[in-house]
C-alpha cells in the first residue's frame, strides 16, 4: 500500500478537494439539521401557544358561567328576600331594627 509520501503532487491536491468537499458537505448537512430543528421548536412552540389559547378561552367561558351563576343566585334570593318582606312587614322592620343596632354597637367601639 502506497504511504502519503508515495503519492504524486497531483494526488494529494485530489485529497485536499476530497476533504475540501467533505467539509462543504458537512456544512450544507449542518444547515440542513439547523433548519430542522428550527422548524420544529417552530411547530412545537405553534402547538403549545395553541394550547395555551384554547385553556385560556376555557377558563374564560368558566369564570363567564360563574359570574352568571352568582348572578342568578343573587337575584334569586333577593326575590326571596322581597317576598319575605311583603309578607311578614313588621317581622322584616324588626329584624332589620335589631341588625341595625347591632352593627351600630359593634362599629362604636
């Protein structure tokens, strides 16, 4: 087998175009792979900002169906409240007094 020393001028510029395009080779598949990855953290970043925007439109239509909730209880019981007045009045007056002077000794002191 021939050793490097061995080889014609000739062979050894062949040899350094060999390695010249191996390395331009190696360049190109390293671009290639950096695009890759590229694309991907892409897409994935894509996914998860997808996800965050549909959980975030979920928690959205949960707090709106909350506050409805409350909303309905709310005037719910005050029309309990209301009809409890209307028919027991001076129960009401005197309820209301007594809550009134409570609060007002309780803020006294």
């Amino acid at each position: 087998m021939p050793s490097a020393n061995d080889l014609p001028r000739t062979g050894q510029t062949s040899a350094s175009h060999d390695v010249e395009a191996q390395i331009k080779q190696l360049r190109e598949d390293i671009a290639a792979l950096t695009r890759s990855v590229a694309a991907l953290g892409n897409e994935k970043a894509g996914e998860v900002r997808g996800t965050a925007r549909r959980a975030a439109a979920d928690a959205a239509d949960a707090s709106k169906n909350m506050v409805e909730t409350v909303q309905k209880q709310a005037l719910s019981w005050e029309r309990d409240l209301e009809r409890q007045i209307r028919t027991k009045p001076l129960q009401s007056i005197g309820i209301a007094a007594s809550v009134g002077f409570l609060f007002a000794l309780m803020t006294r002191r």
